[in-house]
C-alpha cells in the first residue's frame, strides 16, 4: 500500500471554514435536507398501501431514522470528520468498510439532486411553462455558484429557502385542520390481496412496498455530520442538530400525512402529484394553494441546495483519504472544496438528462438503505470495539437502539425491491464499478492505512498550520 502523508502542505491546500455553522444552522441544514419531501412523493405510499397501510410503514421509517440519528449523534460527536457516516465505518471496520459505506452515501447523495432538479423543472413547467435541460443546468449552475462564494453564505441563504418551505407546510396544516375527516382516510375500495381490510385495503404487501416512499419524509437527514468539521462546537452543536432536524421532521411529517389525507382522503391524496395543493383547492383554500404551490418549489431548491452541500463535504473527504482522486479535496480561498462540488454537479446534470425522476430517487434510496445499514453496524462495532473511545454524547439504548436502527435499514432496503426492481438491479451495477474502483486502485493509495491514522497526521498537520499561522497559504497555493 502506498502512502501520502498528510502534512501541513498537504492539509494547507484542503481546509474547510471552521467554526461557520452553530447547532441551528445544523439543525436547519438537516431539515433543509428533507423538506421537499413533505410536499410530494411520500403521498404515492398511499396509493401502494392504503392510508393505514401508509401509516404503518411511515412509523416504522421514523422508528428506523430516529434510532440511525441517535446513534450518528454518538458517533459524529466522538469522530467530528467531514466525512460523516464514512468516517464512523472507517474507523468501525477498515478501509474497506469505510470505502463501502462513503459509496453508499455517495450514491445516495449524488443521484438525489438529478432527481430533484427533474421535479423542480416539471416545478418550473407548471408555473411558467417552460422546462428542459437548460432548466436543470440553471439550477445547478447558480446553486453551485452560491455555495462557491463560501460555506457561511450558503447556509445562510438554505435556511431562508427552507423556512419559506416550513412556512407552506404549516399554513397548509392550520388551513386543512377544520376540515379534517376521520373516514376520508379509509375511503379506498378493499382488493383481495392478503391480510386487506378496510385500514389496510391492499394488504400487507402493500406495506412493504410502501416503505420507501414512507422514506421520503425523512431521506438525507443523515447528512448533517457532513458539516462537522464546519461547526463551531462538532461534540455538542452537531448531535443537538441532528436530533433536533429530525424531531422537527417528525412533527412536519404528521402534519402532511394525517391532515392531507384527513380533508381530501385517502384515495384522492394517493393519486396526487401536489397532493397539499389539491387538498387545499378541495376544501376551498385556493389562494393558499397557489402560495404554496409556488413554495412547494422553495422546497424542493431548499433540498437540492442543501444534498449540493452534503455530496461536496462527502467527495472533499473521500477524496482528501485518498479514496477519490485527491484533487477533488483542494479547496479555494474561501476554503470551499469548489472541484468537490462541480465535478459530481457535471455527473448529477448529465443523469437528469434521462429524465427519469422517479427511477433516479428509488436508486438514491437503495443507496441511503445500504449506507444506514453500515452506518448503524458502525455504531455497534464502535461500542464493543473501542469502549474506551471519549463519547461527550452517548446514544440512549446502546447498541440496542443501533440495533433496531440495523434491522429496520434491511427490511428498508427489500421495501425498494418490492417497489421497483429495476432501480435496485441498476444501482447494484453501480455498487459493482465502484468496488472495482477501489479494490484494483483506490486502497493503493490511501494517506493512511487507518482511520485513527489519518485523524491523527490531520491533527498534527492543523497543530502546525496554526504554530505557523501560514500566512502565505493563498488562493494560488490552493489551486
């Protein structure tokens, strides 16, 4: 295995903006992760499983990510890395395992904005009446453009988008509370598939087919230890923003799927693709329809923004580990990873080009269901293998909460199976070049044959970049 050292030249050319973002700015990081979720997609559970089908599988997905963000708070405040959930698997179980699970999460998190920048131009399309490639390439061209003029701004500008997002989504439950209905959320036809009844109209296979979609309300949340080597205090302000997005999650997402559901039923909500507009032009609120149409579109940059964010910090630290190509780790002057974040924005544009929203998200969740399935292994190797390991927060539960964590990512991922074959078969193949990737190149050219290594040469390296103050590192350095 060849080696680069990590010393303070080395480092000098890849520093991120420290002490940038507080526990709140986090939290509104995890939100604005997820948020667009709450507008459109989750709802299609419905139509696979019925409202109390719908339910179900929407609790287990909660139980799944909320037990995951106890234990990613345990360990982001124990390993504060840029990497996030690959840095907690590197440690855990080896390059190797690290590498997996920074593929999963990469996957995951490069695929989603293609995704979403295709929903955002059908967006476009129906308020303005135009859309095509051009329109995706704006999109990505300007929010890249916003997150090169320096990590503060960025995340500054995401929380004003996202709370124009949360904004729509409150309005819309205050305004559908006086028409709720408990039968509207049983209205669907009963079939004859095993198990269906009235609340679960299509059975229990329409449960498992619904999970990911229950996923949606709660898909990339994970995400906030990518900022951990961004925040002011990573031991105390990044497990009180994880554990903070997600409890604001929970509220916003019992909010949509009671209150929709409740005033424009089960069987009208499932078939929707603006399923909060319908419901409020159903119960004749179609001024704040259009608000919120037009602020569904707020969500859905709030996400696309935010994933940008997440697939930069993840690249920046794959790449500075030696997994990736080590140039994508040099950062620019305001200590952003700029060929971080251009190089997978070329790749997520060229995807949109299918077209195929739909398909391109149900990869993006095969991989989110892998990465959560080694990164709650992570958690529970940590535990039994370095107990030692300083922890200033602990998961509440231990193991056992990783644990349900674990189970639940599995049943997650045959949930995709169940849904859509095809997204899975594809995104095996793309598990497969990237393992070849690492297993023929990349692991001969790691900075460090350990986790605790590297960490420990960029610790030295930070400690001489600050004895020396490095005055003459300059954006030509850098470059």
């Amino acid at each position: 295995m060849q080696n680069t050292q990590i010393d303070s030249d080395y480092l000098a050319k890849r520093q991120l903006k420290k002490g940038t973002a507080g526990w709140l700015l986090l939290a509104g990081l995890g939100v604005s992760y997820v948020i667009s979720g709450d507008f459109a997609g989750w709802n299609f559970g419905i139509g696979q499983a019925g409202w109390g089908g719908f339910a179900i599988a929407a609790v287990l997905m909660a139980i799944m990510y909320f037990t995951l963000v106890l234990a990613l708070a345990e360990m982001s405040a124990a390993i504060p890395a840029a990497g996030g959930g690959y840095s907690f698997a590197r440690q855990a179980m080896g390059p190797t395992g690290g590498f997996l699970t920074g593929l999963a999460v990469l996957i995951e998190y490069a695929l989603a904005p293609a995704a979403i920048v295709i929903f955002i131009g059908s967006a476009v399309q129906e308020l303005l009446g135009f859309n095509g490639p051009w329109v995706y390439a704006v999109f990505y061209l300007v929010f890249i453009g916003v997150h090169l003029a320096g990590v503060g701004e960025a995340l500054k500008a995401m929380m004003v988008i996202s709370a124009l997002a949360v904004f729509a989504i409150i309005a819309t439950g205050v305004a559908l509370l006086g028409s709720f209905d408990v039968n509207n959320l049983f209205d669907m036809a009963v079939t004859d598939a095993a198990g269906a009844s009235t609340a679960l109209p299509l059975g229990w296979y329409g449960v498992w087919a619904a999970l990911p979609f229950a996923m949606w309300l709660f898909l990339a949340v994970e995400g906030v230890p990518l900022a951990a080597e961004e925040a002011k205090n990573p031991a105390k302000d990044v497990p009180k923003g994880i554990i903070g997005a997600m409890i604001f999650l929970l509220f916003t997402a019992l909010l949509v799927v009671v209150l929709t559901a409740g005033s424009a039923g089960a069987q009208a909500t499932g078939e929707s693709a603006v399923p909060l507009v319908d419901a409020l032009n159903a119960n004749g609120n179609s001024t704040l329809a259009t608000v919120v149409n037009v602020l569904g579109l707020a969500g859905l940059i709030a996400s696309f923004f935010s994933i940008i964010y997440g697939y930069s910090r993840l690249v920046f630290a794959l790449s500075r580990a030696g997994y990736l190509p080590r140039t994508l780790s040099l950062t620019s002057s305001r200590k952003v990873p700029a060929r971080a974040l251009i190089v997978p924005g070329v790749f997520g544009f060229l995807v949109s080009l299918s077209g195929e929203g739909d398909l391109i998200l149900a990869m993006a969740v095969v991989g989110a269901t892998v990465s959560y399935a080694l990164m709650a292994l992570s958690h529970i190797l940590l535990r039994v293998r370095q107990p030692n390991l300083p922890r200033p927060y602990r998961t509440p539960g231990g193991v056992v909460t990783s644990g349900i964590a674990l189970a639940l990512s599995l049943v997650a991922l045959t949930g995709v199976y169940a849904f859509d074959p095809r997204a899975f078969n594809y995104t095996l193949i793309l598990f497969a070049v990237g393992g070849a990737y690492y297993f023929f190149y990349s692991r001969h050219h790691l900075v460090a044959k350990t986790a605790e290594e590297e960490f420990e040469m960029l610790a030295d390296a930070e400690s001489s970049l600050d004895a020396e103050e490095l005055p003459g590192v300059t954006a030509t350095a850098r470059a």
